[in-house]
C-alpha cells in the first residue's frame, strides 16, 4: 500500500490554496503533484496532522475512459476515517493520467486541485 500525505497551505499570492502531496515511497510534491506508484498497488490518501484541510471530499479520475486508465474503481472514502483508498491497475507499460481532489480547508474554502499519477510496472 502506498499512502499518500495531504496538506495545504496558502498560495503565494495569498488568496487560495496550493496543496502539497508526500508518499510513503519518500516523494515530496509540493507543486508538480505527480505520484509514482507501482502497477497493482492500493492507494490511500491522508490527511497530514497538521494538514489545514477539514475534509477530502471526493477524490475522482478527470476523464472517464470508462472508470480511468489508473484506477480500477473511483477512490471511495473510508467510513471508519477521512482517508480515501484505491486500486491502482495492473499494467507491464508506464501509464499516466490525471484526477482531481476536491478538499475543505480549515477557513471553510472550497478548493479543486488536478495531480497526476504515474503507474509504472512491478520491478521484476
């Protein structure tokens, strides 16, 4: 399982939000917001402790080809948490694509942010 770390912080002009995205495989995104994970891996995004987000929303692929290229399903939230979980594809090609992150912040502002994923195939 591949986690990846959510928190927000205010953009530089100061009238929005930027989000930055960290995983268990050690990548710090803080504005590209690529992952990189492995084919057939689960996903599980979390808020950091200190993360300025009240709620992740709704996590889902941009372009429906027909549920994504990436994702078996669309990421769904876990009853018990705040966090949201998936399965990635399994695939023997590099496979890219985008989706979106619609979180609360802590002041209450809606936000929409478009990271991408790159699914890569198992190392043999």
């Amino acid at each position: 399982m591949v986690t990846i770390y959510l928190k927000a912080i205010k953009n530089a002009a100061g009238n929005g939000y930027d989000l930055i995205m960290s995983d268990t495989n050690s990548q710090a995104n803080a504005r590209d917001h690529k992952i990189i994970v492995e084919s057939g891996s689960t996903l599980e995004w979390e808020l950091e402790n200190d993360s300025m987000i009240q709620d992740i929303v709704r996590i889902y692929v941009k372009v429906i080809k027909p549920k994504g290229k990436v994702f078996k399903t669309e990421p769904r939230k876990d009853s018990s948490s705040k966090k949201f979980l998936v399965e990635v594809v399994e695939t023997d090609i590099e496979l890219d694509d985008k989706y979106i992150i619609r979180f609360i912040a802590e002041d209450g502002t809606k936000v929409k942010i478009d990271p991408y994923i790159r699914v890569v195939p198992p190392h043999p």
